[in-house]
C-alpha cells in the first residue's frame, strides 16, 4: 500500500505576512528619514512621530510573526508534521487527542505535545483537497472531533 503525504504551504498567510513587513517597514523607516530633525528635537510633534513609529514597528512585528508562523505543512497517513525555519513537528494520529479549530489557525495535540497551524482556508498547494480529506478522514477514525474553541485561537508548539 502506498503512503499518501501531501505538503501544503500556507501561501496566503505568507503573501500578507509579506507586504505587511514591506508597507509597515517602509513607512517606519520613511517617517524616522524624513523627520529626523523633528524627532531629535523632542517636542510635542515628535513625541507624535515617535508613536507613530511605535505603532508602524508593532504592525511590522506582527507581520514578520506572520512570517515565521508560516511553514510547511506535511499531511501524511502517519501523522500531522510542520516544518518550521529550523526544526520538524511530527505529530502522529495515534498521539492526537484534540483539535481545536478558531481564528485561522489549527491546534492538535493531547495533554504533553501540541502543534498549531493556519486552517485550510490558508493553505495552498496542488493537493489541497485531497490533504483536507486525508487529515480528516484520520482524525475522523480515531474519533477526534474538529471544534470551534477559543483554545484554538493561540498558535503554539509544546512538548518537543
């Protein structure tokens, strides 16, 4: 019988993470550029400036987390695995006791390892479909329900 692995790239997540980090980089580093002389003098309107700045370099921030949240997604017969930048998450069915689904993201796992990713509408890739399925169909047969839970809503990886 031959095994069945799909990798999907949340290509959407990836794009947005992108621009965000170009648009809100850029407009960081435009504004300190083109008020340098206003933000040394420390008045009011640079202490404007300065928060501006502040709220352009948190979007940048999110935007990079974006970024490193987006990784491979490798969806087999075997388990649930994701590729982050420098380490592999496997996560076998037989190990999965939850999985809760809630803001664009997936979290499975039990009580000691648990792996989060974006949800299948981010995903992207030429067996998308078939990767759907097959992640549910194996959920399905160890009686592992997908549910809506606010436990869902913070991406994390623990027990590895």
């Amino acid at each position: 019988m031959k095994q069945s692995e799909y990798e999907i790239i949340p290509l959407v997540s990836l794009i947005t993470g992108i621009v965000g980090v170009i648009l809100f980089g850029g407009a960081a580093l435009l504004t300190i550029i083109l008020n340098f002389n206003t933000l040394i003098e420390l008045t009011t309107t640079s202490f404007a400036f300065i928060f501006i700045i502040a709220i352009l370099l948190t979007f940048l921030l999110l935007s990079l987390l974006i970024i490193l949240y987006c990784q491979k997604i490798i969806i087999s017969d075997i388990g649930i695995s994701i590729i982050s930048l420098n380490k592999k998450y496997t996560l076998q069915y037989s190990e999965i006791s939850h999985c809760y689904i809630c803001s664009g993201n997936i979290n499975i796992g039990n009580t000691n390892k648990q792996i989060s990713f974006p949800s299948f509408e981010y995903w992207n890739g030429k067996n998308k479909q078939d990767a759907i399925i097959l992640m549910i169909k194996s959920l399905d047969e160890r009686k592992v329900e997908p549910k809506t839970s606010i436990k869902g809503i913070f991406p994390h990886i623990k027990g590895f």
